[in-house]
C-alpha cells in the first residue's frame, strides 16, 4: 500500500496572530510553525500502516522553501519520503489541485488529510482532491482499518458516529481519534539524522487556479473584562443570563 | 438564477439549522434581486420553510436516500442548481454538510467558503466574511468563480422570520451509486448535539473524577443544553470522545457556553470561542479562562453548581 499524508505548516496553536501590509498578510515574524495537528493524528496512523502492514508513507506540502523543516519533522517520525510543491498555497482548490497531480502521479492508494488546517480552517482540500481524481472520501474519521483493498472507517457525525465500509483509492480526512494523543511521536535523535538523507522532492507546480482570494484579514473586537458574580448571589447571575445577554 | 438552499432534515423534520441557512439564503437573494429555492431530501412538511424565506421547494422523497451518502447527496445537490441555474449555493455547517460541500465545489467549478459569519458584505465580487486561525481572527474572502458556495457558519447569522410561502415541487433526480456505505450509525437520540445546541455545559478536571458528573447533566438538562468537556477529560476516559471540545475535538459555537472547572488553556479557548456568552466556573481566579469570559464565579464546582441548577428550575418555573 502506497501511502500519501498531506502535510499543511501551520502557526503553533499559542502565537499570536497579527496582519500586516494594511491586514493583508499574516505577520509570520515570531511564529513557530508545526505539522496541523489533524494532520499529525494522520501521520501517526500512517506510521502504524508501515509498520505493521509494509506500507510505504511519502508526506507532500504544497509551499515554499520555508515549509521544509515541517516536512523533515514529519520525515523524523518515519515518513519514508518528502513532497514539496514549488509554490504558495493560494487557496484550498488550488492545493487541491496540485495534491491531485502528485496522487496521480504517485499512484497513491491512501490519502491522508486532516479535516481542516488550523490556520485557515477551510476543511475543504481533502473532498477536493477524492472529487478531483475519484477516490472514495470519508470526512472527520476517527478510525481506520485496511484489508486488502477493502477499508473500515468511522466517521464522527453530529451527535454520534457512523461506521462505513469502502474500498481504496482512499481519501481520508482525518482527526484526533485515528490515534490517541498519547500515540504521537516525538523525533528522537536517530529519526532527525535519518530525516536528513531522506528523498525531499521539489516538484514545479502544474500551472496554477484558485476560485477564492483573501482580501482581507481583522481581528476580533478587543473583549470586555469578565463580570465577576460572588457565588453567594448567583441569582444575579441568573438575571444577567436572561435580562443583559438574553440567553435563556 | 435562484440562490439555492441545502436544507437538512433529520427523520424527516428539519434541523434548526436548516431554517437559518434558508434565512441567509433570503438574505443574499436579495442582495442579488432574485427568488430562494430549497432541496429537500426525504423531509416531510415544508411550509416552515416558506417562513423564513424559501420562496420554491425541490422536494426530494427516495427511501434510498434515508441514510445520509455525501458524493449521492453532493450529486442531488448538484442535479437541482444546474435545474435552477443558480449561482450560489447556500448549505451550513454541519459535520454533512463539510462532508458533501467540497464534492460538491468540484462538481459544480463553484469557489467555496467555509465558516461564514455575515452575509456577503458584496455581491460584486461576492466577499463573505469567514473566521480563520480557529476563531483567533476573520478573513474577507472574494469567491471569484461563475457558481459559488457559502458554508453558512452555525448559530452566526440567526433565524428571520417572514410571511412568505414556499411552493413545493417534487424532483426526481437520478441516484449516483457510490463506494461508501454506511454500516452502521451509532447516535444518542435522547441527547441534544453539540452541533445542534443553542447552550453548552462543559465540564473539566475540576471536576474530580466521572463519578461527579450528574451534576453537570442536570444543569445540562435544565437548560435543554448539550453536554461536553475538555481534553484531559476525554484523554482519561471519564468521558467519551464525542464530547470533546477544543482545537482537535468539536468546535463549539453555542448562544450560551458554561465551562465548569476548566481552566481554558488556548487550544480549549480556540475550540469554543465563536460562543456569544461564555460563563466560567472555577475555584482558580487565576484560571486563563476568566480573561475570554463573559461571566464568571470563583467558587467551587460542588457548591456552586448545584444551587445555581436549583436558581435556574425556580427561573424555569416562572417563566415557563
């Protein structure tokens, strides 16, 4: 089983997020940047696959030159190969694209994406790329098991989940519960020597296509300081809830 | 040209959801001068729909479709805007309707936006406004193609209400066979959804231990809320998956969010933030938590929630 995980490079989950350039750009100055963590969930999953099933894992990101140390990480923990595609990630249909050219090129069997990228949040490029090349697609899965060609997943529904059947090419949009937090891995020494004389290919996009354009960016209004209520009064608290902010 | 509505039903009986993505529907029609129709599958009565702004229903009744299939259901969606010609596409955003948008996006050549809390600021170029860098800041996106879809954010933009009426067509589209299928669907129906939910109670290790979480359920069911808790909580297993909320659990975008013993550390805060009242309880006052709050009471869990579930029958009773 060939094995593709989507790598996006992300803001860690504790900077701060700031605009420059009148609010047009993300101030990336100070910002550490990580695998997604839907994406890591994945790849850890990916990494059970290999070892216990012989799979192959490659790990693409659709980026420049500055997402590269995101992909040696993701090759530390056991990736067999990197894939860099040589240009801005624009939008999600057009990382999308791009993903669909490697997937076929690379005669993927199981993609592995996360739901939605922490930055942008779009949570569109996985069902893209199954729409795009006609794989089979299960969003939000917390579980998955392969046989064969045959796949069992679960899939997290509102209020629930739901057990599918399905068979690969196999794209998956994934999250917390493929594995466990306490699963994830941290590269140790001999992973970052050994990511180093890893295959990290840069391939020139194929032409490029968005349907979206970020205009603009704005940060939330400033919040107001909480309302302290003395546990000894909480019917106050009960009228704030109904008279000031009418909630109940 | 109609704006078409992705209206989602569950047993036949439209979500809560279903009626504020038709009332953004309305609400970008006529910012375009044109009418709102809706796709229905396998709902019953349709004229709440009329209501809140559907001026036209495609109804759609197979019992093949009873369970939810996102590329089949994309493809009906799909089959009733090229019927329409409609430019823009409305559906919400619940977890089957990210499932189905971005087949959908593909099918149809539509620019998609996710997450969008207003209704377009223009209709030329389209911007909506959509939350990014998980509720830390928005972003104004142009959707630059000929057909474009709006994943209307839950709870942001809110019902309207008005005197209209829907006509109701039958619409018989082909039925794409597809290679998922659904096994099995395992959901609580007794229990309101974190999705679906106007309030949240949530709950962390404050808490001490799951033998202590009747409590939380009962101020939960005095609130007609939905129940959830935070990640360590979910990590020990004193409570299911399902109800973790945070970065890697459920977002919660709730009218109402009541976070007990949960100190808020950023991932749980950018998970719960797109709430429009939060309320902490914590013995901490310098929990992280109390600096994104609305509300909050520095006292313990044990004492506080049980009495402020009694206030809240006594409010209850007077104003049912």
């Amino acid at each position: 089983m060939k094995i593709l995980v989507c790598i996006s490079h992300v803001p860690d989950t504790t900077s701060k997020i700031n605009f420059t350039d009148g609010d047009t750009k993300f101030d990336t100055n100070g910002v550490q940047f990580v695998i997604n963590p839907n994406d890591e969930f994945g790849l850890t999953r990916a990494m059970w696959f290999k070892e216990k099933q012989g799979a192959t894992v490659d790990v693409v990101n659709v980026g420049g030159p500055e997402t590269e140390p995101t992909l040696r990480k993701a090759l530390a923990i056991g990736a067999d190969g990197a894939i860099r595609v040589n240009t801005p990630a624009t939008d999600g249909f057009a990382v999308a694209k791009q993903l669909a050219d490697v997937i076929k090129n690379g005669g993927y069997d199981l993609v592995i994406a996360g739901r939605e990228s922490i930055d942008y949040n779009g949570g569109m490029v996985p069902g893209m790329i199954a729409g795009l090349i006609d794989a089979n697609f299960v969003n939000n899965c917390i579980s998955l098991e392969v046989d064969g060609t045959n796949a069992k997943a679960v899939r997290e529904i509102d209020g629930g989940k739901e057990t599918v059947s399905t068979t690969l090419p196999l794209v998956i949009g994934g999250q917390k519960g493929l594995v466990e937090e306490s699963d994830l891995r941290i590269p140790n020494m001999r992973g970052i020597m050994m990511a180093r004389q890893k295959p990290l290919t840069i391939v020139e996009p194929n032409g490029t296509t968005t349907e979206t354009t970020t205009v603009k960016f704005e940060k939330p209004a400033p919040k107001g300081a909480v309302k302290l209520v003395s546990p000894d009064n909480l019917d106050e608290l009960v009228n704030l809830l109904h008279n000031e902010v009418k909630v109940i | 040209m109609s704006v078409l509505v992705y209206t989602e039903s569950e047993k036949g009986n439209f979500k809560k959801i279903a009626l504020e993505v038709a009332s953004y529907a309305k609400a970008v029609a006529n910012q375009m001068g044109t009418t709102v129709t809706a796709i229905t599958i396998n709902a019953n009565d349709t004229s709440e729909l009329g209501k809140h702004g559907v001026d036209k229903v495609l109804k759609v009744n197979n019992p093949k479709l009873d369970t939810f299939n996102a590329k089949t259901y994309a493809d009906i969606i799909k089959q009733a805007a090229e019927k329409e010609g409609s430019k823009v596409v409305v559906v919400s955003s619940s977890a089957d309707s990210k499932y189905l948008a971005p087949l959908l996006a593909v099918q149809l050549h539509a620019g998609y936006a996710s997450n969008v809390v207003a209704a377009p600021t223009s209709a030329s170029p389209f911007t909506v406004k959509r939350t990014a860098f998980t509720n830390k800041a928005f972003n104004f996106t142009t959707i630059d193609t000929d057909v474009k879809i709006v994943g209307v954010s839950n709870n942001s933009f809110g019902l309207v209400e008005n005197s209209g009426s829907a006509s109701a067509e039958d619409f018989s589209p082909s039925i794409l066979e597809n290679g998922v299928h659904v096994d099995s669907v395992d959901k609580a129906t007794n229990k309101v959804s974190i999705a679906d939910a106007e309030i949240v109670v949530s709950a962390g290790r404050g808490l001490k231990g799951p033998e202590n979480w009747g409590m939380v359920e009962e101020l939960a069911s005095v609130l007609g809320a939905a129940t959830a808790c935070s990640k360590p909580v979910s990590d020990l297993g004193w409570r299911p998956h399902s109800e973790h909320v945070g970065q890697t659990g459920k977002p919660v975008a709730a009218n109402l969010y009541i976070a007990i013993g949960i100190s808020g550390a950023i991932q749980h805060l950018a998970g719960i933030n797109a709430s429009k009242v939060k309320v902490v309880i914590n013995t901490d006052p310098e929990a992280p938590f109390f600096k994104a709050a609305d509300y909050g009471v520095v006292g313990d869990a044990f004492d506080v929630v049980p009495r402020l579930t009694e206030k809240l029958k006594e409010f209850k009773a007077q104003n049912a």
